[in-house]
C-alpha cells in the first residue's frame, strides 16, 4: 500500500484494515505519533489528514490512501507553533504533545485567529497533566505574531 506521509511517498506491506496509527509507528516507523486508548478518545494519535485532525487509531490504512498524512515528525520542529509550545512550557509528561499539537496546526490553519472558545471546541485531546491553560496562550502566541503553525 502506498502512503503519503509528510510529502514522501511510502510503500507499506500493511493489510487495508490497519489502524494507520500502526502503519505510521509500526511499519513507516514514526514513532511519534502515540497510542493512548485505542478507541479515538484521548488524541494522542491525533495526524493531519489533508489538513484536518484524525484519529489514527481509528482510521483504516486503506482510507488514508491518496491522501497527505502529516505526522509531528512532518512539523520538524521548525513551526512556530512548538516554538510557542516550549515559550509557553506546555509540556509536561509530554505524552499527549504530539496529537496536541497536530489538532492545534490543524486549527490555526482553518482559523488563524481563534477565540478561546474556538480554542476549546477544537482541543479536545486528553492532557493527564491539565496543561491546558498553556495550550491555549501557546495557541493565542502564534496566532498573535501572525505565523503559520
């Protein structure tokens, strides 16, 4: 099966029914991305598809083809958004960051200057750590300086 995953095209022997959170950690080897529930509640698989946050666990491989998948390894650690993420101390365990940040990149691109209310409807990811607060004026910073995620 081929996958675009953060712009390069990848060739995986996976069956058409993997979750593609397992094509991408297991067989594309980004391990970035996390499992937390299995079940498409806690965001920590959270990936862009097209541009839109998903949850990886819950999609099939086999949906995700001819589509762009970005993982965090795509943001490379150069977008302002986890430029912020650090300003702000956001993390903390940082388990559930890389699906945080995905569903963020993913809001700032559809709206670049979101309210709180905004902010909250589109981050529903589970932070154990309740950073919260921080997520949003980390949110807030970027939208703010007028970057992209």
């Amino acid at each position: 099966m081929r996958l675009s995953i953060n712009g390069k095209n990848t060739e995986l022997d996976v069956e058409p029914d993997m979750p593609l959170l397992w094509a991408i950690r297991d067989e594309a080897a980004l391990t970035g991305t996390k499992f937390g529930c299995g079940v498409a509640i806690c965001g920590a698989c959270t990936v862009l598809l097209d541009g839109q946050a998903v949850r990886s666990c819950s999609i099939p491989s086999s949906a995700a083809v001819g589509r762009k998948i970005t993982t965090i390894e795509g943001l490379s650690g150069k977008s302002a958004l986890q430029k912020a993420w650090i300003e702000q101390q956001v993390p903390q365990c940082g388990y559930c960051q890389s699906g945080m940040l995905m569903a963020a990149t993913a809001l700032l691109a559809r709206k670049p200057h979101p309210t709180n209310e905004d902010i909250d409807a589109a981050m529903t990811n589970i932070c154990r750590c309740g950073t919260y607060p921080r997520i949003r004026e980390a949110i807030h910073q970027v939208a703010k300086l007028g970057h992209k995620a």
